[in-house]
C-alpha cells in the first residue's frame, strides 16, 4: 500500500513536472500577439476563464490590447477582441482556420460521437434543403402545430389553467419551447400505434416532458446515464415508430446509414442535434417575453404588430379553439418583433466563436497591424464583449432597447459605427463565416411562434400568464 501511494505520488510529479517544462518552453516569437500563461502550469488560465469569461476576456484585453495568446487547459488560444478585423478570422480559408477538427473532438468527448469524413458535405446539403426556403416553411408550420398542442390545448378549461400558473416563468418557457421543437423535429406518436388521436397527443406531450426533464439535469455528474437515456429515447429504432418525422433527421439518418455508420452512432449523432439545437433557442425565448414583460412600452409595439398580422389574416387564436394557421409569410411581417428578438440575443447569448490553427498563418487587422499565428494553436473571438456590449457601437449596451434594430422607417437598422468605421459583424449571436448556425431562421422562428401564440391569446389567458410572470418577475431581473 505505502509502496504505491509512493508510486503514485512520484508518477504525479513527474506529471507536473513534465507540464512545468512544456509551459516554459512555449515562448513568444518576435511577430506573434502577446502571450500570457498564467501562473498554474498546464492549466494556464482556464480557472478564471471558466469562471468568468466575460470578465476575464475584458481583463485580458485592457492588458494586452485586442489580441493576445493565452494558456488554456494544454492548448494555446489566440483572442481577437477588434469587432473591426473580424473579416480577418471569419472569412479565413478551411486550410488554415477549421471549426471542424475542434468540433469533432469535442464532439468525441462530450457526446461519444465519432463522425464520419464526409459528415460536413452531407451536413451542409441537408441544412440547405431543410433550414431555409421550402424545407424551412414546413418544419416551422410543423413546430406551430406542435406549439399550440401544447399551449393551447391543455389550458381549454379552468380547472387545467391551476397547472401551468404554477410553473416559473423559466420553466414555461423552456419546457415549451424545447417540447415543441423536439416534436418538430423527432416526429408525433401515431394515432394507430397508440389506439386513437388523444392518446397519440398525450404521449407526446407526457414522452416530451420527460425528455426535457432528463435534458436539464444533463451535466458533468449525471452524465453516463443521461447519455444512455437520449440514446435510447433518440433511437432510431424508435424513431420508426412516429410520424411527421422532419426531412432534416431523416436525411441525416438516411446519409450516414448509407456511407456504413453504425446504428448505435447514428443514435448518439442524434443526442448531438438535440443538444444543440435545443441549448439556446428555450432559455432565449425566456429572456425574450421577460424583457418584454420588464418593458410596457416593448411588450405595446409588438403585441400591436402581432394582433395586425393576426388580424390581417382573418384569424384568431383562442384556448381549446382551431388551431392558427400562423404561416411563414405572417412571421415575415414583424419588423418590431425581429429587432425584439435580435436585442434579445444581443443581450444574453454569448458564443465563443473557436477554430483549430491547421497551418501558421499571418493575421491581417483592419488597420494594417499583422500577427503571426502558430499551426496546432487555438483562435477565437467572443463577440458578446468585443461587440453586443461595447458601448461605442451599441449605446447604453446593457439596455433592453426594443427598436435598437430599427431604423426611422421600421426597416431593419443594419449600420453600427466604431471609430468612425462602419461594423459589418453588429451581433454574431449565431456565430459567423461558413459554419453559421444553420439553424439561425427556424430558431429565429420558434422564439417568433412562441412570443406571437404568448401576446395573442385570449385576454383571460394573458392574466394568467401576467400573474405566471409577476410569481418570478423580479426575482429573474439580472
Ligand atoms: C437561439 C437559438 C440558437 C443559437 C443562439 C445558436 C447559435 C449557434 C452558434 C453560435 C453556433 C456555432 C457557430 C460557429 O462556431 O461559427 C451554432 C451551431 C449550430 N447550430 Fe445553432 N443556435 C441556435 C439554435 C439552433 C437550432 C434551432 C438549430 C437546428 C434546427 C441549430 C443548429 C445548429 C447546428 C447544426 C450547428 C453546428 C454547425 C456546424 O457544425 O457547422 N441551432 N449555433
């Protein structure tokens, strides 16, 4: 016993050790952006990063100026803080600046997931044909279907409304939206698989509901078996079941089945979609109606525009009633709702854009400075303090202004200046360049549905969901 807790302490030093001398080694080159490794050895800076990163990128950049190397966790990573040299990184070549090595060996870690060489092309044609144009309408009415089940359709008589006042706001929202996308996006249960339309309903609603349960609790601890749960409840073998299965799940089971993957990978591939289209788009719509609740004259302007498109198109949506044909064309007439929903996620997404170096490569900024970037190294840019909250080009930054993305004429306001110079990159909360959330305009499109269903029922049910938000009102209030 003694001699190996002898062992283990000496294999232990020698570890340390061996991350002391690999830190001392990495030393600035003349060319290269200002390099900071922090004092634990290995680790570099990853504690304070983690714990803060707005903070600490703010930090970092009053030290060193807007671009600097840092220690994090092993890897060396390169911040670029100036909003006006964005261009520089997002436009860069796949050969020299790659998502993709990063993304598939986070992808391993975190979810199991091995891909396969031609996942991107196949990735990029299915995105295409199912999250924009045609392919977009029809998993955005399918959502809609899906949303009112679950807003409307439970709230029909009194006696059912107790159950959901007594839900946070945080709650609702999230539940909501996630369940209805889930539905959207993985497929209804059959009504003859389950003996009629009811009891198909009730099983989505009670199966959904349980997934978002055990998607909450997903973290570090509980991780091993939450994982073997999504891979059983996201099953293909499952999945054969439902119907109104999106083209987008479809297609990417049917491309990997066909390039030889394994059915138990294409089941963990699906936990990964889940995971990432369903992380922001909920708490977002949460922050959406809470901003809107926190100002009158916000929630005034869209509930305005929403009750015009409604009424322009004959319809009204009632607890219990016909479900609205809410179409895509009506969700592309609110100006004042998208600048809501853009300030939104100005405000409360913050994306740590990351490429892998593949090749050392010269980083051109907008006012002529150059840096050299080392192959093997890590880059990045954090908009959320570079842009959505630099004062210069969002006044008043950490200010809910609806209409901030407005112009005069109730237009989309698309010119922001620093220094004089135009921004062309004025929020990224769907990150930038070739690998863009692909999702951006059905998420953009959820948080619509959900706000314009929420400011468009019935005056009793608006009560009720003002007495749901009053319960958490000022507690959530950052
Ligand atoms: C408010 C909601 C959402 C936000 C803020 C968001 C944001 C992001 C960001 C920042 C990235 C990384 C981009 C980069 O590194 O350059 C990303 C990637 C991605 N998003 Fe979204 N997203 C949202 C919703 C969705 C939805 C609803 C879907 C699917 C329907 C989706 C599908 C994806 C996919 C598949 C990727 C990976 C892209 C790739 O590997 O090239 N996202 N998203």
């Amino acid at each position: 016993m003694g001699l190996l807790l002898t062992l283990s302490l000496c294999v232990l030093a020698c570890l340390f050790g061996g991350l002391c001398i690999l830190s001392f080694f990495r030393q600035r080159r003349p060319g290269e952006p200002p390099l900071d490794k922090g004092w634990i050895p290995w680790l570099g800076h990853v504690l304070d990063f983690r714990r803060d990163t707005a903070k600490f990128l703010q930090r970092m950049t009053q030290k060193h100026g807007d671009v600097f190397t840092i220690q994090l966790g092993g890897f060396y990573m390169t911040f670029l803080q100036d909003p006006l040299s964005f261009g520089a990184f997002v436009n860069e070549s796949r050969e020299k600046l790659n998502f993709h090595t990063f993304s598939r060996q986070l992808l391993k870690t975190l979810f199991g997931y091995v891909g396969l060489t031609t996942d991107h092309s196949n990735f990029v044609a299915t995105n295409q044909k199912h999250l924009q144009g045609h392919g977009l309408q029809i998993m955005t009415e399918t959502m809609m279907n899906n949303l009112q089940n679950l807003m409307l359709h439970h709230l029909g008589s009194g006696a059912n409304q107790n159950s959901w006042k007594e839900d946070g706001l945080f709650n609702y929202c999230y539940n909501t939206v996630f369940r209805a996308g889930y539905l959207a996006l993985y497929g209804n249960a059959t009504a003859q698989t389950e003996g009629d339309e009811e009891k198909a309903r009730a099983k989505d609603k009670t199966e959904s509901e349980v997934l978002f349960h055990e998607f909450r609790k997903y973290d570090k601890r509980e991780a091993n078996r939450l994982l073997s749960f999504f891979w059983d409840t996201l099953s293909m073998e499952r999945m054969k079941s439902k119907e109104n299965i999106s083209g987008w799940i479809w297609d990417m089971y049917h491309m990997r089945r066909e390039e030889g993957m394994k059915e138990f990978m294409i089941d963990r591939y699906m936990f990964v979609q889940l995971f990432v289209f369903q992380s922001n788009t909920g708490p977002s719509s949460y922050w959406l109606l809470l901003y809107l609740m926190k100002h009158p004259d916000a929630m005034e302007a869209v509930r305005k525009e929403v009750l015009m498109v409604l009424k322009e198109s004959g319809q009204e949506v009632r607890p219990g009633g016909p479900l609205v044909n809410l179409t895509h064309e009506m969700l592309m007439k609110t100006p004042v709702l998208n600048s809501a929903v853009e300030e939104t996620l100005r405000l409360v997404v913050a994306p740590l854009v990351t490429r892998s170096v593949l090749q050392d490569m010269t980083l051109k900024m907008a006012d002529g400075r150059e840096f050299l970037i080392r192959k093997g190294d890590r880059m990045a840019v954090f908009p959320y303090t570079a842009v959505h909250t630099d004062p210069e080009i969002h006044p008043d930054p950490f200010t809910f202004k609806y209409d901030r993305f407005l112009t005069p004429e109730g237009t989309k306001k698309t010119d922001f200046y620093k220094g004089g110079k135009r921004v062309r990159y004025y929020t990224m909360p769907w990150g930038s360049g070739v690998t863009m959330c692909p999702g951006r305009f059905f998420a953009t499109n959820e948080l619509k549905q959900f706000v314009f269903l929420m400011l468009s029922i019935s005056i009793v049910t608006y009560i009720n969901l003002l007495i749901l938000c009053l319960n958490t009102f000022y507690r959530c209030l950052p």
